[in-house]
C-alpha cells in the first residue's frame, strides 16, 4: 500500500526497485530489447521454443533477433534447442 501526503507520488514511495530493464533512461529499445531476450534464453537454457513462449514470439522471429543481435549462449560450440 502506498502512503504519501504529497500531491504528486515520487520514485522513493514505491516499495520494490527498479530493476534494470526498467531504470533504462537514454538507452536505446533495442538495447532494452536485446538483453530482454538474452536474459530468457539464459533462463531457459537457450531453448528456443520455450523462450519464444515466454517473450510470446514466433521461434522464428526469435531466431532472427539472436542472428541481429549476435547472441551466443555460454557455449557457443553447442547449437541452440529448440
């Protein structure tokens, strides 16, 4: 619940942080956009179907962001799962 006697509600009333995808001032959307995608592929273990799902992207639109932005998963020697 929030608590402010102030007609205008700041940052600091908020009770959670920002994370970093949020804090994004003067970056660009792609920017934004590309570690988005990196950080469910990661989570996901770099499976392209089920990280598609969760961006609620086609597996292929997914894989011609990972080809634009040059992503690699930690072994980039193994091929991506679908």
């Amino acid at each position: 619940m929030l608590i402010n006697r102030e007609p205008e509600l700041q940052p600091e009333d908020f009770p959670f942080q920002a994370s970093p995808v949020m804090a994004a001032e003067g970056r660009r959307l792609e920017d934004i956009e590309k570690v988005h995608i990196e950080r469910v592929l990661t989570e996901s273990g770099w499976n392209l179907s089920r990280s598609a799902r969760v961006l609620g992207i086609d597996r292929t639109t997914l894989y011609n962001k990972i080809k634009r932005y040059n992503l690699r998963g930690e072994d980039a020697g193994t091929p991506a799962r679908d």
